[in-house]
C-alpha cells in the first residue's frame, strides 16, 4: 500500500467547503476514482486546532499514483486551484510505502 499525506490549515469561514471537497466522498476522492489503483481517501481533523487537517489517500502503489498524475493532469490542477482559497496554507508531508 501506498500512501500520500498532505496537511493543511484551512480558512476558518471555509471548514465546511474544504471538509466536502476533501472528505472521502468529495471532488478529490471522485477523481482519484477515475484511476485504477486507488483505494481510498481519509480526512482527518485535529481534536485541538479545528483549522488543522490530514489527507491520507491509499493507493496500490506508487504507479498508480503516478498514473493518475499523468492521465488527470489537467482535472488535478483545475481541483487544485480551485482549492487555494480554502486554505491559509497546504504541505505535503510526504509519501509512504505500508510495511
């Protein structure tokens, strides 16, 4: 398994916006989708500053991450900048291989 773990700090008066398009069901996760090997996405709130969020999105591996990147380029970026006024700031944390 293959994971990508983003955090973001959102926009107070945009939590509910970013919670639908970045939850499980969302506009991310119906992209991904599209793409074979993609497994699931899991939003997470911190108990303590509700501003603060994780995405983990679950992949098969990192091809098929990849593959998305390539065949959804266009669609990513369109979501992507889109997205930017939900938040005050987003950072990959990074990409994981499941042990």
């Amino acid at each position: 398994m293959f994971l990508v773990v983003w955090e973001f700090v959102v926009r107070s008066e945009k939590i509910a916006a970013f919670e639908n398009l970045y939850g499980p069901v969302g506009s991310w996760a119906t992209l991904f989708r599209k793409c074979s090997g993609f497994v699931s996405t899991s939003l997470l709130r911190d108990s303590e500053n509700l501003q603060h969020y994780l995405t983990i999105d679950r992949w098969d591996s990192p091809a098929h991450h990849a593959g998305m990147h390539q065949q959804f380029a266009a669609e990513y970026a369109a979501l992507d900048q889109a997205c930017e006024k939900l938040t005050e700031s987003e950072k990959l944390v990074g990409a994981f291989e499941e042990l």
